[in-house]
C-alpha cells in the first residue's frame, strides 16, 4: 500500500491531477463552511444542535456534510445536479429527442450535457427558494423548537439568498467538472464522497455520546462487515461470452475472437437508495404546505430515519427502484442488436430475439440479489439505531455504498495510470 502510494506521487502527471483534486476539494469546503450573508449566525448555530438530535434534518444533512445546517453558500450540495442528471436519465427513455441526441455519440453527449446543467440551475431556484421560506418558518424539520435563520425577512434580501444558493450550486457543478477534466477520478462522484464522508467524525461522536462505548462499537463492526459486503458486490459481475464470426475482407481475416459482457450485481449503484430517499422527502415537504395537524403529527413520528414505518417503505422502495432503474440502464434489446450487427452471438443462443429474452433473463434474475443487497444495506444501520433509541445516524447504508464505490472507481483510475508506466497498483 505504502509503495504503492510513493508510486503515484512519482508519476508526475498523476501527482499533478491528485493534488488539483485535493486543491479543488479543499475550495468545495471553503465555501461549505461559509454561511449565506443575511443568516443570523446563532441561530444556524441552533439548527445545527438540532440536527445532532437525528431525524429527517439529520438524514439530509448527510448528502451535503452538514452544509445544510450551516446554510452555506455550498449548502445545496450537489444534489441538484444528481436530480438533474436522473431526470434527463429517464427523460432519454420517453422523449425522442433526447434519445437522438444519447445515438449521436459526442455531440449528442454534449448536447444532453448542457439540458443536465440548464436543469441543474432551475432545480437549484426552486430548492433554495423552498428551503429560504423553510429556514424563516423554522418548522419544516419537525423540530421541538422553530429556528429562524432570517429574522429579517424581506424581498431583497430573499432574492439575494436565492442567488447566493443557486450560484454555489453551479459553481459546485463546475468544481465537479473541472475534477473530471483535470483531476482523478470522476468530478461529481468525488464531490458527493466528500459531502457524505464529512458528516461521519461528528455523527460517530454523537453516536458515541447517546449509545455508550459497547454500542457505538457494535455499530462500528457492523459498518465494516457491510463495507467488506459492499467492496465484494461491486467487484461482482456475471460474464456472459459472446464471439464474433470471421469475416475475410480482401486478403485479411478479421473476427473469430471472443469477448464477454461484464453484467454487475449492483448494476444500478447508489441510484435506488437516493431515489427511494428522494421519495420519502416528499411527505415532510407537503406537511408544510397542507394545514393538517394529524397529518404533519404522523410524518413527525412515523416518518423518521429510525421509525419502523420508515425502514420498511425504504427497503421497499429501494428493490422497486433498483429493479425500475436496471431495465432503463440496460436495454435487452438494443444489446441484442448491437451484437447482432457486429457479427456476434451468444454460444448456444440464436441471435435476434432469443439473444434479448436470454439477456433480459440473466438481468432480472441477477437484479434480484443486488436489489435485496442494497435493501439490507440502506436498513441495516437504521435497524440499529433504532432499537437502540440512537437518533444520529452517521453510517446510513447510503454513506457507505457512495464512499466505497466512489473510493473504488477512483482506485481503478489510479490503477490504470500506474500499470500503463510499469508501476504497482493499489488494487494489483
């Protein structure tokens, strides 16, 4: 490991693109730790408190490492980007337009590109104007206590916080791309790992503080039994062969040769867990703009990371979404005809239909264990906590799946340069 980490920061180009990447990491908590001018700082001081005591305040404030709380000028997060990129994602499947450009390859890329950000950026309005009229409210998180945290409530000074949040959103949407293009690994992935992985000191200690010595260490050995999990899913894929006809073109034989289609268990990643996460926001979002106390009474107690209600419709979700996104991400039919065209076929299988029905059966069969993987990983933790009246919730199984995949794939990128000069790598 040791020499492995010499061996990269040898490499002088490799050694220039981690240190931009920590560069741009260290302005992304800069601008995460700076409040939005107009904010009264004792009360964001309040907030923060409050979310140490958990529920759906201390959920969110997972996917931006206390940003949130903090309401910075980064306190938006990267999510806005992450909803913009699904929607366009689903968007693709229904509208031709967008299905044209993802076929033109490039330029359709770039095309589909610049939609994500102009999303990004109309997403980021509506949030930051929501979550300013939320802040001034102060009730929106089913706190036992209102915080405000813009006692001067005015028409500019509204505008102004809307800007502020909305600009640090694309400015975040930059600093992702420019990690991307000039740094290791992929730019939005390394900016939502450090989101996550912020939070996890200050949660552990919280945790630490509520359930005691024993507990906090049960939870640790868990966390670590489901990263080992996670790290073997990831790596998991099921090969399926397929080989190519020769062809004889002029003098020269080409094809004959046989490859395979790496279908991993966790095809769908992270994405159910967020979206299933996404979905159970909702409620708490109508139950401040719907005056029904028994309804609002209900998603206070039921609806919270560590109620039973919650766990349950979590993991639900979480299969029903990773099954959704699976079929959307891989299209049986258009691999079939991929395949088709290029001369291939699958051994034993005739090409055309029964190449997609054999292709669509591997996939769903292999959902399966990955959906109910990601559902025992996003409740196992809450699980814990719950029986253990812990309310901080430092290790969700979403915090894990994202450090561990994104701290994979960068190790690969890493792996690959080293390799390509000779060099050991971390993963070799």
């Amino acid at each position: 490991m040791l020499s492995s980490l010499l061996n990269m920061f040898k490499v002088r180009d490799l050694r220039n693109k981690v240190l931009f990447t920590l560069v741009i990491i260290a302005v992304y908590e800069l601008g995460a730790n700076v409040p939005v001018p107009g904010v009264s700082l004792s009360a964001v001081h309040q907030l923060e408190q409050q979310a140490k005591a958990g529920g759906i305040l201390g959920f969110l404030n997972l996917f931006t490492g206390g940003a949130l709380t903090r309401f910075a000028v980064f306190g938006l997060g990267i999510m806005p980007y992450i909803t913009a990129a699904i929607i366009i994602e689903l968007l693709v499947t229904v509208i031709p337009k967008l299905e044209e450009w993802r076929d033109q390859g490039a330029v359709g890329q770039r095309k589909l590109t610049q939609t994500t950000r102009y999303l990004t950026v109309a997403l980021a309005v509506m949030q930051s104007t929501g979550l300013t009229f939320a802040f001034h409210n102060g009730s929106i998180f089913g706190g036992a206590t209102n915080v405000d945290l813009i006692p001067h409530f005015t028409v500019p000074r509204i505008l102004f916080i809307v800007v502020t949040l909305t600009a640090g959103t694309a400015f975040v949407m930059w600093l992702g791309e420019l990690i991307t293009q000039r740094g290791i690994g992929q730019g939005m992935s390394i900016i939502i790992f450090v989101e996550v992985v912020a939070g996890i000191p200050a949660g552990g200690g919280a945790v630490l503080a509520q359930g005691g010595r024993f507990k906090f260490a049960i939870i640790v050995a868990v966390a670590l039994v489901l990263m080992v999990a996670i790290v073997v899913m990831e790596l998991g894929q099921r090969r399926i062969p397929v080989t190519f006809a020769k062809r004889v073109m002029g003098r020269r034989e080409y094809g004959g040769q046989s490859t395979f289609i790496p279908l991993k268990v966790n095809q769908a990643g992270v994405i159910p867990i967020i979206f299933a996460s996404s979905i159970l926001y909702f409620p708490v979002l109508i139950s401040n703009v719907v005056p029904w106390q028994a309804m609002r009474t209900f998603i206070n107690n039921q609806l919270q990371p560590t109620s039973l209600w919650y766990i349950c419709i979590y993991g639900v979700l979480t299969v029903l979404f990773t099954y959704f996104y699976v079929s959307i991400q891989f299209d049986p039919a258009q691999q079939a005809d991929i395949i088709r065209k290029q001369g291939g076929y699958i051994p034993g299988i005739r090409p055309g239909q029964p190449t997609q029905r054999y292709l669509a059966g591997i996939l769903y069969r292999l959902t399966l264990p990955g959906s109910l993987f990601l559902a025992i990983v996003a409740i196992t933790p809450s699980l814990l906590l719950s029986a253990w009246h812990v309310t901080s919730i430092p290790f969700a199984g979403v915090t894990l799946l994202i450090a561990v995949g994104v701290s994979l794939e960068t190790l690969k990128q890493i792996d690959s340069q080293l390799m390509m000069r000779n060099y050991e790598g971390f993963l070799s």
